[in-house]
C-alpha cells in the first residue's frame, strides 16, 4: 500500500472505511431528493439505522466533497452537493 499513489490510497480508505455501506445507502436514498435534500435524522429512520451511523456515514460523504449540510427548521439537513447532482444529472456520477 505504501507504494500507491495518493489519490489511489484516498480511495482505497474511502472504500474500506466502515461507515462506507451505511454512506453508499444514504447516497442512494439521497438521489431523487435533490434538490430538496432531507433532515439527517429522517433519513436515518428510513434506513433504519441509528442517527450516530448515518452521521458518521454522511461525514463520509462529506469528506469526499459529495454532500451539502444546511439547517432546517433548527434541525441539520443533508443534500447531494450541487456539483455532484450534475455530474449524477450526465450520467457519471452514480
């Protein structure tokens, strides 16, 4: 591994990240919801998970510069970066 080149070894951590299932589920959940987005703790109970995993999840997302965060009525809201959308909307995003 040391002799990967640096995106490569981003990418491999991404992947064998834990959060990495729980991430690609959100992401998935989080398609037909942009531009509109969801609060956090609402997509959580969708999936049925615990509100800590699909925040350790999105923090995920985040770091690789897929997600938005706004607030919402006071409460935290998650939506697929703008940028992201596009390249979702041309087809090599998903």
């Amino acid at each position: 591994e040391a002799s990967l080149v640096p995106g490569l070894k981003a990418v491999r951590a991404f992947l064998r990240d834990p959060a990495f299932d729980t991430a690609s589920r959100l992401w998935v959940a989080l398609i037909p919801l942009f531009p509109e987005g969801v609060i956090v703790g609402d997509a959580a109970r969708h999936l049925s998970i615990p509100e800590s995993d699909a925040v350790h999840a999105l923090a995920l997302l985040d770091s690789a510069g897929m997600v938005e965060f706004s607030d919402i009525g006071g409460k935290r809201a998650v939506r697929i970066d703008p940028g992201q959308a596009l390249l979702l909307k041309q087809g090599g995003g998903s």
